[in-house]
C-alpha cells in the first residue's frame, strides 16, 4: 500500500467524528472509543487502590506527599489531589520532556462531581440561543464540517496554580505547578458560530455551559461569559482536538472553549449551550468564585478587607526550571545545563533570564522554537556553580508587553494568579 492510499490523520478524524454508528464497532478507532467509555474508571478509583506510587511535591505546608494516579480514564501517571470530583495534576518532568503537555499528563479541574460517563456523539448538540436571530442546535458533524477549522497552540492554566505555596497558607486545591498545561487546540472560531446565528443588537455577554452538573439542586451550575466584543475576536474558539487528537472525556470531550490568554475558568469544558445575553450575567461564578482584588498583581495584605474585587482575567508571565528540582546536587564549578519552560501570559515570551545567586546577577537564555504568543516556550541555558553549598537557583520571563515577573510573591484570600521568580535551592558539591 502506498501513502496516498492512507487516510490522512485529518480525514481520520473527521470519519471518527461523523460516524457515530460505526465508532463503538470499529476497532480502528480506539481512542474514540475510550473517550465513549469515559469515566467508568472513576468508581474503582473512589477506593484507594492507587496509592502504591507516590510524589513529594515542594510545597510550602503539608501534605507534601501525593500518590500518582493511573486510575483515571484516558489519565496516566498523574498527581492525584483529589477523587471526585477529579483533580489531576501535571508531574513537573512532563514539563521538561516537551513543549506541548501530552493529553494523557494533561491536569484535570472540575467543580462538581455529576460529569456525564459517556457522551454520544450521534445525538449530542451545542445549542447557540439567547439573543440571537436564530437559535441553533450544531451537531459534531455541523461544526467539524461546516465552518472553516482553526488552529492554535495555548497555555490552559487554573487561576489556583502553584496555591500551594501561598504563605499564609489558603483553602483550596493545593496545587503545585502542574494545573497548568500547553496544547494545540483544533476547532472553530467562537465568532464562525455566533455570527451564523446572527447576534440580535444590545447583546453584551456570552455565556458557556458544559454539561456538568451540581450534585445538589439549589447549588449553582458551572457557567462561565465573555463580553461580547471577546467573544467575537476570532481567536477565541471552540476546540474539538487537542494535541491532534479528541479531547479526552477528563479535559471536556466533546468541545470545549478555548480563551488564549485567560485564565483556564473560562475555558468551558463539555460546551453544549452558548447563550448570548442582553445583561450582564450575575451569576454566582463571575461574581462570587474567580475575583481577585483589583491591585496590582492580585495583591492584598493578608487580613486586609474592604478591597474592591473583580473578575479574574488575563493571564501573567511565568516561567519554570525544569530539569533540577529543589535540593539537587550539583558539582561544584562544573557546567551544569538547566531548562525549563516560559510563558507570556496574555503575549509572547520577550526573553528569559537565569540567575545562579539568588537574584542579584542574571544571565541571558536561548529561547526555543516560538509556537505563537500563547505557548510554553522552551529556554536554556548553562551555569557553573561557584564554591560548595547553597544555591538559589531562579528564572525570570518577561513578556513582549515588557512585563516582567516580579520578585516577590503575590497574596490574596483565594490563592489565585501566583507569578513570582520562584526559587531553587540547589547545593554544589
Ligand atoms: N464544564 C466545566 N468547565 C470547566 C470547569 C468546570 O468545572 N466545568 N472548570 C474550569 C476550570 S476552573 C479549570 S482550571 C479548567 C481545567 O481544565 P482541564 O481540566 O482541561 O485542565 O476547566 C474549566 N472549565
Ligand atoms: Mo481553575
């Protein structure tokens, strides 16, 4: 058999997607079958049969100690912090290991424990309604065949990444730094969708809704909006692969919104509704849940009240050493490679910095391939530790924005939007 003669994995994809009689049967379609077994595993997983593996994670309270998980579907070798409803995070390695998070590594964030098993992807349908000159309901087939496909390489990360270092302490998913991934989304364009049904003039939000649900009735469904102007920028979009693949079920299998440079609450995960609102929506998620105090870097005196809040939004450079972890070893005066990965938050990557002492010198790193400015970018560099003993080790990102990250770390009741030059220590031997 020739090449030619092979489908393309674009064609592939889309014979999965459209023939949803044929998916179950086909033993060629494995991936796509796994992500109709969906969460079956999550029931074994509510007893504690992982637990053999475990991870220390440097954070700044206890627990330090996290088991690795295998137990989810779709998921390997992921950091489990908590069963239902999941809460999987990225092993700081797979950061190292590429520039693009492997999907089966990729964290897990849900509100509520009523997630669908399984979704059918004969009969489910995204619903665009509201304010609109016409209500429409999309198949899979409508949106991966009718309306022209896009692509973007994005950082997802939770507004709570790295939580776990906050001091003091605050409630919430102890996060390290791996509620944070990078993926090249495929989809379409948020504004393809509305504009086919035609926004009606006086909207001025668009609101998301996945199918999730709260376990108790009165509690309030995850939902998430945009303005409208947002919603309509042509880079916002409805994804439906990631990585080249389909969701997995965990990561909101079958579509999901994608809000390049935002703060992943936005990034609806199992969209099936889209309503275009003529008021602004109050409800308890962008009002109550994701508000950071409006000073700079999210920043507030612990205990300090009266500080005016809102919605969190954009994201903040950041960057990590990826190859050393906290206490390594290194030889003393010897060069020493060191790595890691940088983001722009909501642009580029300008340039990333290294520093061996603890800040006071800083020495340029040469960057990796650029895959757009809402990309991890890979950086490197070397360094000969001077003389025996400690070192503090730091990296620093500053975005095209000429934003730079600041030196010292950032606090706020919810634990949100941690930027600071994190620190290594490391000792020369
Ligand atoms: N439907 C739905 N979408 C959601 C959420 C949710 O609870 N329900 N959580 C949001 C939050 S706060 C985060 S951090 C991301 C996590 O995305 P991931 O699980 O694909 O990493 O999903 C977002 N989208
Ligand atoms: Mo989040």
């Amino acid at each position: 058999m020739t090449n030619a003669a092979l489908p393309s994995p674009k064609r592939a994809f889309e014979e999965r997607l459209t023939h949803s009689s044929g998916i179950l049967g086909r033993p060629s379609s494995r991936r796509w079958f796994l992500g109709q077994i969906g969460l079956a595993g999550l029931s074994l997983a509510a007893t504690p049969a992982w637990s053999e593996q475990t991870v220390k994670l440097p954070l700044a309270g206890d627990p330090r100690d996290r088991p690795i998980s295998n137990d989810f579907p779709q998921k390997r070798n992921v950091i489990l912090q908590r069963t239902r409803p999941p809460l999987l995070e990225t092993p700081l390695e797979a950061f190292d290991r590429g520039v693009f998070t492997p999907n089966e590594q990729f964290y897990v964030r849900w509100h509520w424990a009523v997630i669908p098993n399984a979704v059918d992807v004969g009969t489910f349908r995204l619903s665009v309604r509201g304010h609109v000159n016409q209500v429409l309901s999309l198949s899979l087939n409508d949106l991966v065949r009718g309306l022209p496909r896009v692509e973007l390489v994005a950082v997802n990360q939770c507004s709570g990444n790295s939580r776990g270092d906050f001091l003091p302490r605050v409630p919430g998913a102890q996060w390290a730094h791996g509620a944070m991934g990078n993926a090249r989304w495929t989809g379409v364009r948020l504004r393809d969708v509305l504009d086919r049904a035609g926004i009606k003039s006086g909207a001025i939000q668009v609101r998301f809704n996945g199918l999730d649900e709260p376990v108790v009735p009165d509690a309030p469904d995850f939902m998430k909006s945009l303005e409208i102007d947002h919603a309509r920028d042509g880079e916002v979009m409805i994804a439906f692969a990631m990585n080249g693949e389909q969701l997995p079920l965990l990561n909101g299998f079958p579509l999901r919104l994608v809000v390049p440079g935002w703060y992943s609450t936005y990034w609806v995960k199992m969209l099936s509704d889209i309503e275009v609102l003529d008021k602004p929506d109050n409800n308890y998620w962008m009002t109550q849940a994701y508000t950071i105090p409006d000073t700079p870097y999210a920043n507030i005196a612990p205990g300090q009240t009266g500080v005016k809040m809102v919605p969190i939004s954009r994201m903040v450079p950041r960057s990590f050493i990826t190859n050393i972890t906290p206490g390594a070893l290194l030889p003393a005066g010897a060069p020493t490679v060191v790595r890691g990965i940088a983001f722009g938050g909501d642009t580029g990557v300008a340039k990333v910095e290294f520093s061996s002492d603890a800040g006071k010198s800083w020495q340029p790193t040469k960057l990796g391939t650029d895959y757009g400015k809402y990309s991890f970018r890979q950086w490197e560099t070397s360094f000969a530790p001077v003389g025996m003993g400690n070192h503090s080790i730091m990296v620093r990102c500053t975005n095209t924005a000429n934003v730079a990250q600041p030196d010292t770390a950032n606090w706020n009741n919810s634990g949100f939007m941690r930027n600071v030059v994190e620190a290594i220590p490391v000792a020369a031997i």
